[in-house]
C-alpha cells in the first residue's frame, strides 16, 4: 500500500480523514504524485481553505498553510511576492473559491500572479452540511434547497469559464474530473509547469463526488458526476482574443 502513495505523502497521518468515498483523497493523491514526478516536495508552500479542504493539512511532508475562509489565494499570493522563487498552490472548495473569495482569485488571474489555484467543485458546502454552492446545478437538491434549486437562483457558476475572460493568455485555465484521475494528474501538471516556466497564473476547476450530503451510492454519486461533466465543460480553457497583458 505504502509503495502505490506519493513519496511525498505524510505516512503517519493516515488514513485520511475525508468522508467514505470523497473525491479530495483522490485528487489530492494526484497531486502528490505530480510534486514527486516533477521533484518539487522542496520548493512547494500549500495553501488551503476552510471547508473539506483543510482536511489537507497534514497531507503531505512540506508546508502547508491554512487560511481564514475566502483568503486562500490572497495569502499564497503574498507569499510568492515574499519568495519568487518558491512553487505555491491554492487548493479549495467552490465555496472559498467563487463565494467569498471570488474577487481575490478574479485579481489573482487579472494580475497574472504566478500561483496554481486548484478549485473542487462539488456543488455544495460539504463540510457545513450540504447547502447550496454558487456550482449547484438547476433542480439539484441541497439542504438549503430541498426540493430543487430553483430558477431564480440562476445557474451553476462556470468559474474556469469567468476567469478565462480576464486572465492573461499566459495563463493556464482548465476544467477536469476525478471520474478520470489520470487526467487530473496531467491538468495538475500542466497548472503548475505554466507558474515555473511561464511565471503565469493558472486555474483548475476539478470536478468531485460527495456521497455523504449527495446521500448517494458509489453508483449514484458517478451517475450524478457524469451530470455534472455534461453540465460543465472538459478540458481547458484558451484564450478568446488578445490579452493586454
């Protein structure tokens, strides 16, 4: 088991503690085997928000950084103006990423700040009970919405889709699933070479399953993901026309 785990994963702290069949576990085992194939487990700082994300703390055998909810990406940010010349990733919720701490990733990508923001969608507020998420679906039941997320709420937000209007070209934007963890390995790849080699922002939007507030199966939590990617778009996101920047 120990040898199918990312080197730099922290042994000692598991198993995790995500709820049965969370797709955080998952995501966040790919981004360890990213840091190791690239070998960045000495230059990384990982900063994570309040919500399912913190659960990330104790990942990993480098740095990491919880902030107050929304403030994820302002303090990885002021930190990569402290030190350049270090690799600094965001993870959050699409809670922290587009409630209250959208403005601080719009500016983020409108700056073009050299940092990797890595969002999961599970189109709720997992950690507080399921509520309704500026990604929730139409119709989609939450706690906050019992018999459907109605019309008037509008639609689920396409964030990747948002920053991509206002973020350099230089930018890396994408969207992926964790129906296909391979991919996501790649897409995380991509997000953090274009922060080294580019000196660029980059965004990736990773879809997820919540089984416990979903109150679905492994099956009905896949069948409501296969939803999910056919309501968000796959894959990334180029840019529409000539940035200023």
């Amino acid at each position: 088991m120990i040898e199918t785990m990312p080197k730099c994963w922290n042994q000692k702290t598991k198993p995790h503690f995500f709820c049965p069949g969370c797709g955080h576990a998952i995501i966040l085992k790919q981004l360890g085997f990213v840091i190791d194939d690239l070998k960045l487990e000495q230059e990384v700082k990982f900063f994570i928000d309040i919500g399912c994300s913190l659960l990330a703390w104790n990942f990993y055998n480098f740095d990491t950084v919880q902030t107050h909810h929304g403030r994820t990406t302002p303090t990885a940010v002021g930190y990569k103006m402290a030190k350049p010349k270090k690799v600094v990733i965001g993870y959050m919720g699409d809670g922290g990423g587009y409630a209250i701490g959208l403005q601080s990733v719009l500016h983020a990508a409108f700056r073009n700040d050299p940092v990797t923001i890595i969002l999961v969608n599970n189109e709720n507020y997992a950690m507080t009970g399921g509520q309704m998420a500026p990604t929730t679906m139409p119709n989609e039941i939450t706690t906050t919405t019992p018999t459907g997320k109605e019309v008037k709420f509008g639609p689920g937000m396409h964030g990747p889709e948002l920053i991509r209007n206002i973020a350099s070209d230089k930018a890396y934007i994408a969207r992926t699933s964790m129906s296909a963890p391979e991919a996501v390995k790649i897409a995380i790849k991509k997000a953090i070479k274009t922060q080294i080699e580019n000196n660029a922002f980059s965004f990736l939007e990773i879809l997820s399953i919540c089984p416990t507030n979903w109150k679905t199966d492994a099956e009905g939590s896949f069948e409501r993901l296969k939803m999910a990617e056919s309501y968000y778009h796959i894959g990334e996101i180029p840019p529409q026309k000539s940035s200023q920047k």
